[in-house]
C-alpha cells in the first residue's frame, strides 16, 4: 500500500548537526523528515509540497528564516502547518516573529525533551497532507 505518511516535517537550519538532531528526534516520534540547508532550499521544497511542521532556523545565509516564515505565513497552502522556530540569539526573535511562529526555542536543544514536545505535537496536530 502506497500512500504518503500521516506526518511530515521539514527541518530547515545552515548547521546540518542542528539539522541532524532535529531530524533525528522527529523521526523517532513517526516523522516523515526532509531537511533542507538554506532558506532558498526550504523555499523550494514549500513550493513543490506541504508539511505538517517546519523546524526553522533564523540566522541562515541567503534567505534567513524571518524571510521563509513571512513567505510561508502568506501562502494558503501552508495555513496548517505548525511552526517552531529555533535560534542561538534570543535577540533576534522580534514581534513579527513571536507573531507568525508556534513556537520558539533556543538553541542548544535538548533533543530527548525536543523529541518528547514533537512527540506531543504529533499526538493533537491533524494533518495537513
């Protein structure tokens, strides 16, 4: 049987052993998981398909993720999808931030209680896809 699974994120930070522990976490509470290394990448993958969450760094090159989180907040498409932003500058979560995000959190995670809040997430959140 071929179908797409019930949950999918998306984890979108330059730091691919952020990217790495995100990823694994998610995983491991039933997550579908794409990752992507940039804001221009993750901008493409939330072009061609949803995700039920989106794990999303901020101080990235290119396109930072204030920038993906206003672009995604403006699509319909995306209106479902729970987003947990992730930083190591407390500083740079700004109104609009706190605003368009679900959550925020600091880095460094702990990624057993990240993986117990995901878990958490997964249990109330329907799906988007």
């Amino acid at each position: 049987m071929s179908h797409q699974p019930a949950h999918a994120a998306l984890v979108v930070d330059d730091n691919w052993y952020n990217r790495d522990l995100s990823s694994l976490a998610l995983k491991h509470v039933g997550y579908q998981v794409a990752e992507a290394q940039d804001g221009l990448e993750a901008l493409k993958l939330l072009e061609e398909r949803t995700f039920d969450l989106l794990v999303l760094d901020l101080s990235m090159p290119e396109v930072d993720g204030a920038t993906v989180l206003r672009r995604v907040r403006a699509q319909a498409m995306h209106k479902k999808m729970l987003v947990i932003v992730m930083t190591a500058n407390p500083h740079m979560t700004t109104e609009e931030i706190d605003g368009e995000a679900d959550y925020v959190m600091y880095k460094p995670i702990n990624i057993t209680e990240f993986a117990e809040f995901v878990g958490r997430l997964k249990q109330r959140h329907v799906p988007a896809c």
